[in-house]
C-alpha cells in the first residue's frame, strides 16, 4: 500500500479535505518529507513505491507529527485551557533513538560492533597469550 494523504487522515481520525485544498497540499509535503527523511537514514535504494512495509508506517508517523504541529509548539493556551507537551516528545521530522534504531535494522545496519578473540598460543612449551602476551608468565610485559 502507498503512502497517501487517505491513509494519513485515517490516522488523524479527520475527513480527507478536497485534492488541491491547503490541507491536502499540507499533508501531501508531510508525506513527501517524512519518507525522504527516512530514506536518508536508511537505505539509498528505497523509493515511495518500494520499501519495507515498516518504513511505511513510520513514515505515516513522523507525517502525522508533522501535520499535527508544524510549527513544533511545546505549549499552547486559549483563554483558561492550557496545553504542554512532554519533553521528551519528538517534534516535526526528527526521528527517536527507536525509530533509527528500527530503520538499522530493516536496512540490514545493526550497528557496529566489537568483539575481543583471543587464543593460546604454545612457543616452546609455554603457553603465552595470542596477540599479546601474558603478563603474568615469562613471556609478559616488564
């Protein structure tokens, strides 16, 4: 399935407003922008029409947030009604730690990582640490 305006007002709980209309436009670039943002983080050959179908949702997401506030307001207030976002909320097109972490893993990045190998190496009847040697042995470090 596509990424389309339809499926990110389905999300929005809202009616789809009219092709052309300022919100369709608005939504439209949410789209266009969300997707491409997460292509940048993962992988060169993704297009809209084809891409892991998790990418597909998370670009509805981060379209979503977006669309919901563009202008990325932590707080709002009209009359006596107040409205304050947690700190922690992400805003416009940033992506989380988790949502970078899923695109790793769907574009085949699971990150680097270090892992010690070491094995014994026997040199004339002593048995000496393999590529550095043992300190406590005769072969150690002075």
């Amino acid at each position: 399935m596509a990424l389309t305006v339809e499926c990110l007002f389905k999300r929005l709980g809202k009616p789809v407003p009219e092709e052309g209309s300022p919100d369709w436009e608005r939504a439209s670039a949410a789209l266009d922008d969300a997707f491409w943002v997460i292509a940048a983080y993962g992988h060169p050959c993704w297009t809209p029409e084809k891409h892991p179908k998790v990418i597909r949702t998370l670009a509805l997401v981060v379209a979503e947030r977006r669309f919901r506030n563009p202008e990325g307001y932590v707080q709002e207030q009209v009359g006596e009604v107040s409205y304050r976002m947690s700190d922690g909320t992400p805003m416009g097109l940033s992506l989380t730690r988790g949502e970078q972490a899923l695109i790793d893993r769907v574009s085949g990045r699971g990150g680097l990582k270090s892992v010690r190998a070491t094995r014994d190496v026997v040199s004339r009847g002593m048995q000496v640490g393999y590529p550095y040697p043992n300190p406590e042995g005769p072969w150690g470090a002075a």
